[in-house]
C-alpha cells in the first residue's frame, strides 16, 4: 500500500493511475502553501464529491491538534486539487455547523474510522470543502 511521500509521488507520475484508488476508497491529493514557510506542501486525502465540490476530513487519526494542512488552509485558503489527472484549483473553507453533519455521514461512510477518531480527541474535526476557481 501507498503512503505518504511515495503515495504523492506515484499518483503524480501516473495521474492517479497508481494512488487514486486506496484502501477500498478514493484519495485526492492536497496541495497548501506552508503558513510559515511559504513552501508547498502535497497532501494525499480521502475525498468524496458532494454537488461539485471535493470534500475532506481534517481527522490526522483522531490526535488531538489538527494536522499541518488543515492549519495551512486556515491562514491561506487557496489550494492546488489534484483527483486523478484533474490538476485544477481551489478555495479551502471549513465546512458550516448547518452543512457539517451530512458531509460527516458522507465521510463516514466512505471510511467508517472517522467516527472512531472523533471519538478519541476532545477537537472537533474540521469537514473541509474544496470549491473548484474556474
């Protein structure tokens, strides 16, 4: 199975060929601009489309702080998207109280362990919706 840097870098070099689909599910990959180093970090994520959106889970397995990209997202919303060989951008926002609970059940069902994480951390975990910029 495909992890970390070596998943990024394998689902780049076949456009998701290889890295799309993981684990019985589908994974997107991530791309933030580092809130204190201005560098670009990439991300692979479990995604699913909701309208025309991609939505993720700011979950980092249910640790009590958010994971880097979550926190790069809150000091600069624009993003880089990549799902398969789709390269396009996109505006990051938490997802809102009134919209969280049925994006959360879309998730869960995607990858069932988010409630198990959710269970383990006191932190509410972030939904994040990817809005594509055309």
């Amino acid at each position: 199975m495909l992890y970390g840097k070596e998943h990024v870098q394998r689902y780049q070099e076949t456009d998701g060929e290889e890295g799309h689909d993981w684990n019985n599910t589908t994974v997107l990959l991530l791309t933030t601009k580092g809130r204190k180093s201005g560098r670009s970090y990439t991300t692979p994520l479990i995604y699913q489309k909701h309208g025309d959106d991609h939505v993720v889970v700011a979950s980092k397995g249910g640790d009590p702080d958010h994971p880097e990209w979550y926190k790069n997202i809150l000091a600069n919303p624009e993003v880089e998207a990549q799902v398969k060989a789709d390269k396009f951008r996109a505006r990051a926002r938490t997802a809102s109280k009134e919209e969280k609970p049925e994006l959360w059940e879309l998730m869960a069902r995607t990858w069932p362990d988010y409630d198990e994480y959710q269970k383990k951390t006191d932190r509410e975990i972030p939904v994040v919706v990817l809005e594509r910029v055309t």
